[in-house]
C-alpha cells in the first residue's frame, strides 16, 4: 500500500504534466479570434491620465492603434471566410479595412516620431475621428454580412419552396385537402420576399459610408435605419420558418 | 523487487491512459490550431468589446455558410438534424436555415457598442 500511493501520485503528476503541456500548446497555436476590446488600453489610458509625458501619450496612441489593427484582421479573417457576402461586397470590405489599416499604420509612425505633447494628443484623437474602426467600419462588415445573409436565404428557402410545393401536388393528386399547406407556403414565400426587399438595397448604401461622413452626422441615420431593416428582415425570415415548418406540418 | 516492478507498471500504465485522455481532450484544438497564428489575447472575454467580440465566426460563417448548394448538410448541427429527420431533406435545410438566421443575429448584435470611439 505504501508503494502503491507514490506510484500512483507520480502517475498523476506525470499526468498532470501532460495535461498542462497539451493545453499550453494548443493555447499557443489557438488564440482567440476576438478583437482587443476598449479595455485593453486601460493602463495607458491611466498612465496618461495621471502624467500626461510624450512617453505616456505615445503608449496609449500604439496601444490603441494595435487593437484597432487586431479587430481589422479579425474582420478581415471574417470576410475571407464567408460564404454569404457577395464577392463584390468582399472585395469592397476588404478593402475598406485594408486602407484603414493602411491610414492606422501611417498615424502609428506619425505618433512614434512625434515630441510634441501637444502635437501627439491630436494625433491620438485621430485614430477614432479619422477611421471610425467600431463606430463604421465594424457596423458596416456586420451589416453587410447580415444583408447578404437574407439574400443568401433566399435561394435556400426556393429549395424548400420547391419540395414543399411537389408535395403539395402529391398529396392533391391523392385527394387531400392542401389548402392550409399551401396557405403556409404562400405566407413563407412572401415573407421572403419581404426579407429580401428590406435587405438587398443595404450593401449599396453602406459600403459607401465614410468616417468623415460619420463625423458629420449623416452615416449615424443610415447605421440606424439599415439596423432596422435588417431586424425587420430577419423577422420576416422567422416568419418564413414558422410558415415551412407549418406547411410541412399540414401534409402529414 | 515485484512490488516495485508493480508500481512502476502501474505507474505506467496511469501516465499512458493520462495521456490518451489528454490526446482525445486536444484534438479539437488541433482542428482549430489551422488557423493563423494571431496576437497573444490581451484581454478576458469579458473586457472585449462587444462590437468586436462577435467578429468571431458566427453560426453563419463557420455553419451555415459552409452548407453545400446540395440537400447534403456540410455542419454538424444539420448533420444532427438530417439524422434526426430520417431521410427528410427538407430538415436539413430548415436547420440550415435556422443556423443562416443566427448568423444574421449574430451579425446585428455586434455593433451595439462603440469600442470606446
């Protein structure tokens, strides 16, 4: 018994080890796709705060600026990956983000060259007022994604509009009653259409939206009213499931 | 000496179901660990902000999206649901559709907040 408890803690701390270097390594190789948030800059932010020096300034403009960079690649990464954007809005939102990383890059070698404390504080202000990376560009990659979402629906729910309505015709042809399936399939395919309607005009009002435009009060309404739109879409298109699912529920 | 013999087996064989539990418990990472390296996170979850936090995949990327043109269903949710559904196309694509509506959600719910701008 005496050997055996040392045996066995020595399995488990070599275990344990394991254990730890498996997950240190996947910890490694998967970091989270997840921007730097608002937080992440909090201690510089402080610094700053409490002694305001061209060093302080300085960090807390990089800092800034490097999770405005990794929330840009993240949403980079989302666009590649898609398979509901149009090409065309791909093409336009990466390069959206590609020139906004460009003009962040730039303001970033501006502010590490900059002595001026003065100088350096305007510069800081412009990593927001000149690139709206959450106010518009984050709004408009996930606008647009949802846009082309209900677009893409589209063609699904013509698939189950097709099955749906050759059973429709089945169960006819067998002399069954079809009115309240094909009632179901008409509320679905026009509550489609509705989410279509509402969604497919998006991209091309929001794709062209500037962060000087932004500044000026005249992109905030076109974020609010395509944020309407798309709530009203995506309502239509649960509508639309509930109307499937009912239709396939009266032919059984 | 046969019950050293006995603990070092038994130590052995501890180790190696360890680490055939570790083995089973990483292979999802490695599935993800495909992706390109990025930026040590700097910060929990909870601090992110919340705009940025659902640029992650979203049901509609990572799912739906990847959904073959065919009835065929390419995510494990539908695949559950064609399973579950015994054959009827048609659950497939309803799950399909449902994972394409959380995406949309998912995509609407991301830009609530500001990122402090």
């Amino acid at each position: 018994m005496k050997t055996r408890i040392p045996a066995l803690l020595a399995g488990l701390a070599l275990g344990g080890a394991l254990l730890l270097s498996t997950v240190g390594a996947a910890a490694a190789v998967t970091p989270p796709v997840g921007p730097a948030g608002q937080g992440v800059c909090a201690t510089q932010a402080a610094a700053m705060k409490t002694g305001a020096t061209v060093e302080t300034a300085r960090a807390f403009g990089d800092c800034e600026i490097n999770r405005r960079f990794t929330t840009l690649d993240a949403m980079s990464a989302r666009v590649s990956a898609s398979k509901v954007l149009t090409s065309s809005d791909a093409a336009a939102l990466q390069s959206e983000i590609a020139s906004t990383k460009t003009g962040l890059t730039s303001l970033k070698a501006t502010i590490d060259f900059e002595t001026s404390l003065l100088a350096l504080k305007v510069d800081i202000a412009k990593i927001a007022t000149d690139y709206r990376v959450y106010l518009l560009v984050a709004p408009q990659v996930n606008f647009v994604s949802a846009a082309d979402g209900v677009v893409a629906a589209q063609t699904r729910f013509a698939d189950v509009n097709t099955k749906l309505a050759a059973r429709i015709a089945a169960a006819k042809a067998a002399g069954k009653n079809t009115t309240a399936a094909q009632t179901a399939l008409d509320a679905m395919n026009a509550a489609v259409a509705k989410a279509v309607g509402l969604a497919q005009p998006l991209p091309a009002k929001l794709l062209p939206l500037t962060p000087a435009q932004y500044n000026s009060g005249t992109a905030g309404p076109i974020l609010t009213s395509a944020r309407t739109a798309l709530g009203q879409a995506r309502d239509q298109l649960k509508a639309a499931m509930a109307s499937a699912k009912a239709c396939r529920a009266a032919l059984k | 000496m046969n019950r050293r013999l006995t603990s070092v087996t038994r130590l052995a064989a501890t180790a190696l179901l360890v680490g055939i539990a570790v083995m089973a418990c990483g292979k999802p990472n490695d599935a993800a660990g495909g992706r390109p390296a990025g930026p040590t996170p700097t910060v929990q979850q909870s601090q992110a902000d919340p705009a940025a936090a659902t640029l992650a995949p979203t049901p509609m990327d990572a799912a739906t999206e990847s959904a073959a043109p065919s009835d065929a269903p390419t995510n494990s949710a539908a695949a559950t649901a064609a399973g579950a559904g015994a054959g009827d196309p048609l659950d497939a694509q309803l799950s399909n559709l449902d994972n394409l509506l959380n995406g949309i959600n998912g995509s609407l719910s991301g830009s609530d907040t500001s990122g402090g701008e």
